[in-house]
C-alpha cells in the first residue's frame, strides 16, 4: 500500500493526523512513520499505606494499546519498571516490549486453556510478531450484543493469555428492539455499510456513542472488586479498575505528570454525559481527602484541654469539635444500576478537575483519540 493510500484510510491513536495501515473498522495507529517510538513519560504514585507504583504515561503519539496493558499489569502487581527507568522517569519502547513479551512467555502454559480451539503456539508467535510493530497500531471491529464481543482482531490470544480482560462499551439495550433486532449480530464495519446503503437516523446516533448505560453496567457487572482490564472507547484504549461499586479509568495523559495534579490519579466512570470527577491514588475525591487530612475529634480535644489548662491547674471549658461530612465524597457513589446510572449524584464539583497544563484533557477522546473509518 502507498503512503498516499495510508494516509487516506487510517487515522492516529492520539494525533488527529497520523498516518498508518488499516483492513478492519475500527483501528488506531500512532503516527510512527518517520518517528521513532517513545520513550514514554513515568508516573509514580503514592497510596497513603506507603505503596508506590510506576505507571506509564499516554503522549502524543503513544501506543495505547501497549500502554493500557503494561499498566493493567502494573495494577495487578504483575509488572513492574525497572529501576533504571524510574530513575530516568521515562521508559522505552524496547524495555516495554520486552518486559510484556517475558511476561507473556510465563503465563502462556499457565494460560492456554483460556485460548479455546486457538492453538498457544501459534498465537504466541503471532503475538511475538505483532509487538515488535505494536506502536504502529492494532485492528479491531466490534458487536454491539457484549461488552466482550470483539472481531478481527489481529493479536486473538493476546490478552487472555496476559490473564487480563477486554472490554468496550458500546452494547445496545435488548429493550430497544427495533434497533436491536437491526444490528445484533453485525458489526461495527457492517453496520457502517448498511448506514450508507439505508439512512437511519438512529443508527447513525448509535454509531457516534461509544458508549451506552447499557455497556457501563454490563462492565460495572463484570468486574471483581479491586479487577482491572483494557478499555475500548473513543478508538482508544485505556486501563479501567473497579473500586466497590465504581469503576474508574486510570489518568494516563502526560497532563497528569504536572505536580499540581498529583491527587488526580482515576477518572470515574459514571455516565455518558462527560460529568466526571477525578480520584486520588487511594480512590478518594478531594473533598474526602480533605476530611481525612484533619485530626480526630478525640486527639483535637485532647490537645485542646491540655493547652486551655491555667498555671494553678484549673481547667478551661472546651467544646468538644465534631466533623461532619456534607456528601457521601468518601464514598462517592452506590452501586450502578440500569435506572441509576443516569440520574445519580455526584461529588461536589470544586477541585474535581485536574489543571490544564496546555493539555485539553477533557476533551482529548472527542479530538484527538483514534477514528473510525
């Protein structure tokens, strides 16, 4: 194919004018071809308990891919940056891909009754031979029927044998059963034909979504508590974990990076509006880490009675201080439910958003994600 036909058909995991190859719907592909890959910006994250971890960060021209897996692993505990790198606070394709293929190697036996009639053999070296040019995209379409249902994916096997999960959003509601009827069991690139060949006006909505009540409660339902998994929205992946009944996306951005935005670790994922608020490392808003900041009523009584104490040993009277919290911030959110979803509260919005540091993170999925074909 010529670069002319590249630059025609495809479109760019995070810069609205990438160019690279493309046979399936929906695709992303990093605009690597006069550039090498990386290095990719480190991020370490503090939890009060005193556990750190090393988390990679999304560029401009990042694998998102290769990124949303290796932090996946970092989550679990599974991986980790080797101390060199987090020394240099950067990494390197070549470390990325070789710390993921060593890591693939191991589970592969552990894994393999997990790749159905797929033979382990050929999907590891299949595997092997996509990671070496990972950075310049993955294909995939997708049905609209599960959470799960993918298709033509060029890596089959890959994360099953990661141990991790795949999921998007995108999944009709059965209730809807005229639309439902309609594009059940086709796929995105089928239903994107049939649009051009029939104008429906609902189906051309439904094409723009990405992401439905339907998909964030499915995935909601899906996960174990403290579960992570690769995240398919906007033409990008990205890392998501549940906390409880929350499920939350990891802040990859290199916005994230800025010091002023060390608390603003996950990015809930509660509705399909954009309303969002951000969490720190140990999945608390701002306004619930605040609260956790002050002393307890019982130590600032303490230290107050024993400085209102007089030289001749008489007490002052002191009133006992009491802390009182004006939302559920420290524990944002109760379990997801189809009627929920889009009418539930959320945390006071003062401080939730992190600083743009020449970064327009809020609307960085509509502008400069991955596009569909």
């Amino acid at each position: 194919m010529t670069q002319q036909e590249n630059s025609d058909v495809e479109a760019s995991c995070s810069s609205p004018t990438g160019n690279g190859t493309t046979t399936s719907a929906v695709s992303y592909a990093p605009n690597v071809i006069s550039t090498p890959a990386g290095p990719y910006k480190l991020r370490s994250i503090q939890q009060e308990n005193g556990k750190q971890f090393t988390i990679v960060l999304q560029d401009e021209n990042g694998p998102c891919f290769l990124l949303a897996v290796v932090n996946c692993l970092i989550l679990k505990g599974e991986l980790d940056i080797e101390s060199r790198a987090k020394h240099a606070g950067e990494v390197t394709f070549s470390q990325l891909i070789n710390l993921v293929g060593s890591y693939l190697l191991d589970q592969s036996e552990r894994n393999a009754s997990l790749l159905g009639n797929l033979n382990m053999e050929s999907v590891v070296k299949n595997c092997f031979e996509r990671l070496e040019n990972i950075n310049t995209g993955v294909d995939i379409d997708i049905k609209f029927d599960r959470i799960t249902s993918f298709k033509n994916f060029e890596m089959p096997g890959f994360v099953e044998l990661l141990g991790l999960s795949l999921f998007h959003g995108w999944v009709i509601d059965p209730q809807d059963t005229e639309l439902y009827e309609l594009i059940k069991d086709k796929t995105y690139e089928e239903c994107k034909f049939y649009s051009l060949s029939c104008e429906n006006k609902r189906l051309e909505d439904f094409l723009k979504t990405q992401l439905t009540f339907n998909g964030l409660h499915d995935i909601n339902q899906a996960m174990g508590n403290g579960e992570t998994a690769v995240f398919f929205r906007n033409n990008h992946f990205s890392t998501i974990v549940k906390r409880k009944d929350n499920v939350y996306q990891l802040a990859t951005d290199i916005s994230f990076l800025h010091y002023q935005n060390a608390n603003f670790v996950y990015e809930a994922l509660v509705n399909m509006d954009g309303d969002t608020f951000y969490v720190d490392a140990d999945f608390r808003t701002e306004e619930a880490r605040k609260v956790a900041l002050i002393p307890s009523p019982r130590n600032d009584y303490t230290v107050a009675l024993s400085s209102q104490r007089t030289s001749n040993g008489s007490k002052s009277t002191v009133t006992r201080p009491s802390l009182v919290s004006t939302h559920h911030a420290s524990n944002p959110g109760t379990p997801l439910t189809r009627e929920s979803a889009a009418s539930r509260d959320l945390p006071n919005p003062t401080m939730q958003f992190p600083l743009n540091t020449g970064h327009e993170l809020r609307h960085r999925s509509q502008n400069s994600k991955c596009n569909l074909l």
